[in-house]
C-alpha cells in the first residue's frame, strides 16, 4: 500500500478527544489519543507491551495512562513508570509515541520519522486567520475506500455534473472542458461555466436572480488534502479568475486520513465569505454537503468493491484524468522514497 508516512494526518476534530481514552487507526496502525490534565494531547501505540490489551481499554491518570488488564502505567513518553507488585522496569515496557499538534481545533498527527516533524509544515490557509471568512467545522465521514481513490475525486471538478446534479452541479456543465496545472507542489484543476443557472447550492444561498459565471477549483496538496474553492457571480459582472472574491465563495476543505488499505475518513469544514455572522448559515450548508458527500461516498464504496473483484482488463483512461494520474505517481515516489525508513 502506497503510504507517505512522512506527513501531518488529521487524528481527531479537538472536540471528540477529553480525558478518556479514544482508539484510532491510521495506515492500520492502532493509535491511543488522551489528554492529561484536561490540555495536553498524547499519543500512543494503542497496545500494553504485557499482554497486548489496548491502552485505550485502561484509563488516564495525572500526566500518565495505565492499563486495564495489570495496571502497567505509561508516561507521556511512552515509558513505563510502574508496574504493580514489581520493582523492576524492563527496557522493553514502553510504547511508541506519535508526534502530535492541535491548532484551529484541529488535532494533528506525525506518522513517520519523529525528527523530520516540523509543525511548520502542517496545512494552514490564509482564510483561516483572516476576519472577513468564516471558518466551519463539519463531519468527521468514514468511507470504506481506499485513501487514493477519495483524494482523486477531490481533484476532478469532471464527475460534480453527474454525480451532484442537484447540490454542486448541473447539466450545464457536463461538457465544459477541465484546465488542469500539474507544475507546482499543488496540483490544480478547474472549469469556469459562463452563463448557466446557479447550481442548488447556490441558489440556497447565493440569492442569485438569474444566469451566473460560476466555478470550480481544486486544490490537492500531498498527500491528502484537498480544497475546492467554488462559487458563482452575476453574469453581467463578468469577473474573471482573480476577481473571485467578488462573488459568493466558499471553500470545501478536505482532510483525509488513511485508516487501512479500505477504508479512510473524510473530515471536511468549509470557509465562506458570506453571512459570517450568522451560525446557522453554517449549519445549513452542512446539511447540503452532507447530501453531496453522501453521494461521493456512494460512488467511491461502490468502486471499491469492484477494484477487490478481478479484473480482466485495464481501465479506460481519459483526458480528465491527468491531475489523478500525476498525482497517483507522486504518491509512489515519495512511498518509495521513504521505504527504508518503514523497513528499519
């Protein structure tokens, strides 16, 4: 399996881990997430080196994490600090630790080399400090897909006619072709649709009284996270790509998280820069996602499936598929790349 190991995984939204223990998985690694003294985050290697019972079954205790099973207690550096009715700690009772950094409610998570974590490098926008958008936090959407698969749907702005015909897309713009940008560290791939009925997510809240010039950008970041800026203006205003901030904007913010070869979780917030006061405005749109990410959620389970039947020929390829080409090559390179690292 193609994992960049390497890199800043989404663990948990702040709001899901307290002062009990939470089991997750990423890249089928079982992880335990705690916090102690009800601020700090910690994360293990969700297995007790005695007898293989998850942490996550024990319970946090002041600075430390003990197991269920005989009560081994383990600090915040992975190391045993007690074993009942023994004096002696062998070199070996300890477990692993995980990198880890909470920030705009976001908890994030190094799974690779500990001396190449730099939080420096963890995914931020400029929106996200910047007054005039409102940031929103959704849901946390467990997909029993493979990881790859999801990120490249997240950059094909080519399936929303078909796929979203009555949230994020609309006949108009089934043959609208896709301009694609493969030459920076972000691969970008966008359409403008000129003139065309707003699609059902904008005639919700963009209170547009007739045709509109509305796009569609994506932005797929290694290894796994995607942004979809899109949005519509009247036609008369004609704006073009860097007057976007003239019309009603919003961005979809993808940050996934490989769970297995299977499956992966989809945790998506959004930015707007319309009615950032109002909260329900907020929740409105999340109910509309939800019905279009229900959608891709449906598609991508369904190829799933069929990629683990047999296969007696090799997909079509199309011209629309150059952003997940390259970005399916990129993925073995640095998976190769890192090889020793995981071997060792």
């Amino acid at each position: 399996m193609d994992y960049i190991r390497d890199a800043w995984y989404v663990a948990s939204w702040s709001h899901e881990i307290g002062d009990q223990p939470v089991r997750i998985t990423i890249m089928s690694e079982d992880i335990v997430l705690f916090r102690s003294n009800g601020e700090v985050i910690t994360a293990m290697e969700d297995r007790c080196p005695h007898r293989s019972l998850p942490l996550s079954k024990g319970k946090v205790l002041n600075n430390s994490i003990q197991c269920g099973y005989h009560g081994m207690t383990f600090g915040l550096d992975g190391n045993c600090i007690r074993i009942p009715g023994q004096n002696i700690i062998p070199d070996s009772a300890y477990v692993r630790t995980y990198p880890i950094h909470e920030e705009y409610n976001i908890i994030w998570i190094w799974m690779g080399d500990k001396k190449k974590a730099n939080t420096k490098d963890i995914f931020k926008l400029p929106q996200f400090d910047d007054p005039t958008w409102k940031p929103h936090q959704g849901d946390a959407l467990y997909i029993k897909s493979n990881y790859l698969n999801v990120a490249e749907n997240l950059v094909d702005p080519a399936h929303v006619s078909f796929v979203h015909p009555t949230t994020l897309g609309n006949p108009e713009s089934e043959d609208v072709k896709v301009e694609v940008d493969t030459s920076g560290d972000v691969i970008t791939a966008w359409r403008w649709i000129r003139d065309a009925p707003p699609v059902g997510f904008f005639q919700s809240f963009g209170n547009f009284s007739g045709n509109v010039d509305r796009w569609h950008y994506y932005y797929l970041y290694m290894p796994s996270i995607a942004v979809i800026d899109f949005g519509s203006a009247p036609r008369h205003l004609r704006i073009t790509d860097e007057e976007r901030h003239k019309g009603v904007r919003v961005f979809a913010i993808h940050l996934l998280t490989p769970v297995s070869e299977t499956e992966c979780i989809d945790r998506w917030m959004h930015l707007r820069n319309i009615q950032i006061e109002d909260d329900q405005v907020g929740d409105s749109m999340d109910a509309m996602f939800r019905v279009a990410f229900s959608e891709d959620k449906e598609i991508l389970e369904a190829i799933q499936e069929e990629e683990l039947r047999p296969r007696t020929r090799n997909p079509v390829r199309l011209a629309i598929d150059k952003a997940p080409n390259i970005y399916r090559l990129r993925v073995r390179k640095l998976a190769a790349s890192q090889q020793d690292y995981i071997e060792n």
